[in-house]
C-alpha cells in the first residue's frame, strides 16, 4: 500500500557528484584568493542527476547517510573472513539440532 500524503517514512538517498566547477574542492581561485563556489554552496557535492546544488539542510543529510555507509563498509573489510575449510567452523550453518554448527565431524 503505498502512501498518499505526509512526509515520507524513511528518507530517500540522492546520488551525489563532485561540483564540475569546483571539481570537488568547494572553493574556486579568485584574482588573489580562493572564493567559496557558489554553484554547490561550497561544499563541493552536487545532484548527480540534475547537477544542481542541494539545500543546506538536505545536503548535511545526505552526507550524513554517506558516511554512515562508507563506516559500515569500513567495520565490514576490518573484520577478518575465514576462507577455506575453517570457514565451516567459524560461520553458523544452523543444520544441527536445535539450529546448532553441524560441522560433520
């Protein structure tokens, strides 16, 4: 059943690209000194789909949402995978009784 009127119940993640005219940097180089870039608010990411600068509010939540998944992603590559045959005795298959390791031995 889809949702007719209201916020919406969980936020929806716009893909993000570097500003083409700061290329990322979130300044631009004046005569003299660097300037904030205008085009992205000075923060270097814009919509991918349209290339347009988001509003500062939603832009915090975006990046928000980005790190917590780039953090996730990082605890999962820190914890070590067992490969091979002891893999079985690592990781829960649940064939055993009442939902246990069986690991045939």
């Amino acid at each position: 059943m889809k949702k007719s009127h209201g916020p919406a119940f969980k936020k929806a993640v716009i893909e993000l690209a570097q500003c083409p005219v700061c290329r990322g940097r979130a300044v631009i180089q004046g005569v003299f000194h660097e300037l904030p870039c205008d085009h992205c608010n000075a923060s270097g990411w814009v919509a991918a789909a349209t290339g347009e600068a988001l509003a500062l509010d939603e832009l915090v939540t975006q990046l928000s949402m980005r790190l917590r998944a780039a953090n996730r992603q990082i605890e999962q590559l820190k914890k070590p995978r067992a490969t091979g045959p002891e893999a079985l005795y690592q990781e829960g298959n649940r064939l055993g009784a009442g939902g246990t390791n069986y690991t045939g031995d």
